[in-house]
C-alpha cells in the first residue's frame, strides 16, 4: 500500500460523508459513492454544517455508479447494515488487490460479507462515536463526538493486533483530526458498544421515544440497566468479559447526553429498513449458542420483527 | 338473604350494563349506578342490541348519585379496577347489612378494597367470558359469549366452597340465561384468566395492534406463548397447579377468535387509564413474593407504566 492512501466510501450519508469530508480536506484522495444524491453532489459538492457554525462546501469527488470509481487503497463502508448484501457487487471494484476494507457499522457480523468477498485477513472494522444527521441532499450536519475504535477482523472473535495497516489508517484519520483507539479484539468492542445500542435503539423504537424520557422513568430505566446486563452476559458467553462497572458507565453517560433520537428510531420514522439482525438477531444467536440467556433481547428483537415485517 | 335478591350495579359499562340488563328482565329488582350518562337512561333507558339483532330499550332504574339507591342484597362491582378506590364510598350505601358483593373484575387483589369495606366474608368475584361494547351513552352493544366464573373470596388464595348465598346469586344469573360456573379456588380462577389477559392485553398496547396479527407473525406468536408460560410460573408458585396443556388451549382459543382488540388496548386509544396494577402489578408482587420469575411480565409491565405515566 502506498503511504497516500486513496479512499472509497460506500455510502455518504451522515457518517460516511463526515469521515470522507475530514480525510478529503486533510489531502487524502477520497471518492465518494452515492445513491440518490449522486447527480446534486457532483455539480454543487457535499455540504458541511459542524455543530454551529457555517456551510462549508466541499468539492469531491462523486460517484453515482460504482463502475466509475477506481479502485482505492481502502474502502469504507458506511452503509446501513441491512445493505450489505449490495457489497459482493461493489467491493471488487472499489478495492485494490492488496487494498483493505474497513467496516464502519455497529452490531456483530457486519464485516462477514466483506470478508466473503475480499477474504478475512483484508478487512477491519470500527466503532464509531458520532452525532451527525444527514439533513438533505449532500447536506450533513456534525453535532458532537466522532472518534472510532478500530480493530482488525476474526471470524472466530479472538485477540488480534492491529497491524501495520491499520495503524497507517489510524494515522490518516488521526492526520484528519478524528481520534483513533486501536483495539485488540474487535468483536470485544463490538460487544461493548451493544451494550448501549441494544437497549437503547430497540426501547425507542417500541416506546416511541428518546433517550432522556427512557431514563427519567424509573421503569423503563431499570429496565434498560438489565437489558443492558444481559448484553453482559451473552458477551461473557462468548469469552469476552465486560467489567460490571460499564454498565453503570453508560448509564451515566447517557444520563449527561442531551436527549437523543437513536438512529434506528430515525430510520423506523422514514420508513427504512432497520438494522434488527445486525444489533440483535447475530447478537442473540452467538451468544445463545454459546450457553448465554437473553429473554429482555430475545423479546425486544421479536417485539421489532413485529414492528417492520420483511 | 330474601328470595327475590336486589341487585345494585356499581359502573354501567359494557359489562355491567349486559349483566344488569339481563338481570332486569329476567325479573330481579335491579338499580344502575351511572356516571356520565345518568340523565341520559333515567330519560331513555338502557338500549342493548344483541349480535345483529334490534335495539331493545329497558326503562331501568337509573341513578347517577349513590346517595339515592336503595340498599341492596348483592352489589355488583363493574367499575375498571382503576376506580375501586371509589369503592368505600359507594358500598356502604348500596349493600344491605346481610348482603354481598360480587366483583366481576379481572386481574388479581380486585377484591381487596371491597373487602376492607363489608368484610372478607361477604365478598365474592367473578370471571366474565364476555364480549361487548359500549357504542354511546346508555348503548350496549352485546357481540359473543357472556358465561362468568363465580367464587369466594379468600385474602390468602386458598380453597373456599361457594356456599349457598353464592348458589343462590348464581341461579338468579343462570335465570337471566347467563352460564354460570362455581369455582373451588378463586385466585386459581384468577391466574387461569391472567394467561390470556397478561399477554395480549399487554403486547396489543405497546405494539399497537390486534390479536389476530400477534398470533399472525411467528416472532409475537412465540412471544406471547413464553409470556403464558411465565403466567404459569407464577400461579405455580403461589400453589395454583395450571396444567401444561392449558398454554396450548388458550393459543387455539385465540386462534379461532375473530381479530379482536383487547379491552386495554381500547382504554388506551380512548386515553382512559389502564388495568395495569390489576392485571400486572399485584400478578408479579404475588408471584415474585413467592419465589416465582417472570422476566418479559416484568418488562411489559414496565413498559406499560412508561406509556401511561400516572
């Protein structure tokens, strides 16, 4: 790989978008897929509102077909889950031959189509800590947060250092004022940030509702912590162990956010596809496989499959 | 007792007003109490319309202050369980000094505070299988079924014979063409019940939908069977034996019902408060305090205490 990386981003919505507009604007040489938005984006640019302050408008490079796109050092994905089966299509075209893949999504599983295509060894993930809506076309709005752990991929979910190619990732996105945690156990961190997704995006979805009404209420509070301690348990199953205390920690840190709308209820109120196999029915399955017991999830995943029939 | 029992009817609902009515004209001396539509029946009566059949007016005696009913020798409790605080209010004035009272209200502890006012011993409840409607002031719309489960009441759950006031309160329902059937065990009658209201009920307001559609989808369909087999559990360990076969009856049974929307479902969509202390609250403190889990209850309890903030 050379040290000036080029990027792919498959899907510029409010993730993608940001992270591509930090690198571009950094010097790195980034290329943008797009779906609906391709033709506005190419003649006006991606727009960038970052929490208060101005439009800024960002001349990229935009695709609207990815076999216009060359093919790049690294391709992001920032897709929703429940689009990665358009990946075997992509990939091929977007990555070099010792190219990689780095998977941006949430929940467990999601780099499993990348590794079908670019093979296990080739591709990373991370977590990302981000606010951002996308608010029209090309339009994205950062609101806070933004740094990503990242790890390198094993299907078998075991301790694996990063590499070299991740830290020169790490570096580029550092580079772009973005903050990096490398993580030696990918599917470890993965199952931390279950631990807050997993109760958080189905309550708000079943309830209707935001984060801060979700702890105001003694109820559905409790019931949050001990969904949140059997994200725990199915981790624990599975060989990773998560101190009793990070339970009490998102607690916490949910308590200080302001109220939020979690993106799986933003997606269930545009009618989109929700991303439930990513965040609960993979979840659920290597951790019920594995001996551990989960009826809160179990139901909250039912109550969902009701909520958006396929 | 006399021979020719009066009846009071405290709340004249769905419910009440069917029962009353069917009491009226079989011959019993019967006195409605009414809240909104007082006025209204003391002027045009009581109309119920029977499945598809006319509108049949009762001129009944109608009250809207309890301070002008007679007493009586059987009070019927009709009211949601939501308003029994009412209770020592109303009973005092309504029942005779050697009468009864005859609560024909779902859930459990629904006799208690009828209890504190005429004593243990002279409290009765009752199951109803009975679908009907309120469809306007003073109007009853009466659509299937009607039989009730009668029994004595017993603060400590345990067995009681019916006696023969209960006999006799039985035979005037069985003379007014309502079937009637006289349980051993009330609180075991009560945990029966609860395994078909404590999922649908419940599962119908927080995924806002029918009976039909929860037993349509696979995901709600097992979801609602793992909620009967905790009902089960916790009559188990309050000593109340629910034989296995049961779970399966009442699926069938709700299989072969007409899509139909459950009694808090229709409280919800009408803002009126919900059955929740009766039907979910007072099940888990009895079960729980017994030794008995009851995870999902739990959850659903506490999620339909998030949706009706009191």
């Amino acid at each position: 790989m050379t040290d000036k990386r080029s990027y792919a981003i498959i899907g510029t919505g409010a993730l993608g978008g940001y992270y591509g507009i930090c690198l571009h604007r950094s010097g790195r040489d980034v290329h943008f897929l797009l779906h609906s938005d391709a033709d506005f984006v190419k003649e006006n640019g991606l727009v960038l509102t970052e929490k208060d302050g101005p439009d800024n408008v960002y001349n990229v490079k935009a695709y609207g077909d990815v076999r216009e796109m060359p093919a790049c050092d690294v391709a992001i994905v920032a897709l929703k889950t429940t689009a990665n089966c358009i990946l075997p299509e992509i990939l091929p075209q977007v990555v070099k031959p010792d190219g990689v893949v780095l998977v941006l999504q949430n929940g467990l599983g999601v780099e499993d189509a990348a590794a079908q295509v670019a093979g296990p060894d080739r591709v990373y993930g991370g977590l990302c800590f981000l606010c951002s809506n996308k608010t029209g076309p090309g339009r994205i709005h950062y609101v806070d947060y933004g740094h990503i752990s990242m790890g390198r991929y094993r299907p078998d979910g075991n301790d694996a250092p990063p590499g070299d190619t991740l830290r020169a990732i790490a570096a580029d996105f550092e580079g772009a004022g973005i903050d990096v945690e490398l993580m030696e156990n990918l599917e470890a961190a993965r199952w931390r940030k279950l631990v807050w997704n997993i109760p958080y995006n189905g309550l708000s979805v079943i309830l209707r509702t935001t984060t801060d009404r979700l702890m105001a209420d003694p109820s559905t509070r409790g019931l949050v912590e001990r969904v949140m301690r059997e994200v725990v348990a199915l981790a624990a199953a599975r060989g990773h162990t998560i101190e009793d205390a990070f339970v009490q920690k998102m607690m916490d840190y949910t308590d200080r956010m302001t109220p939020y709308r979690t993106s799986m209820m933003i997606d269930f109120d545009l009618g989109r596809p929700l991303e439930i196999d990513a965040i609960y029915g993979e979840p659920l399955r290597r951790g019920e496989s594995a001996g551990g017991s989960a009826p809160l999830i179990r139901m909250i995943y039912d109550m969902l499959r009701f909520l958006t029939p396929s």
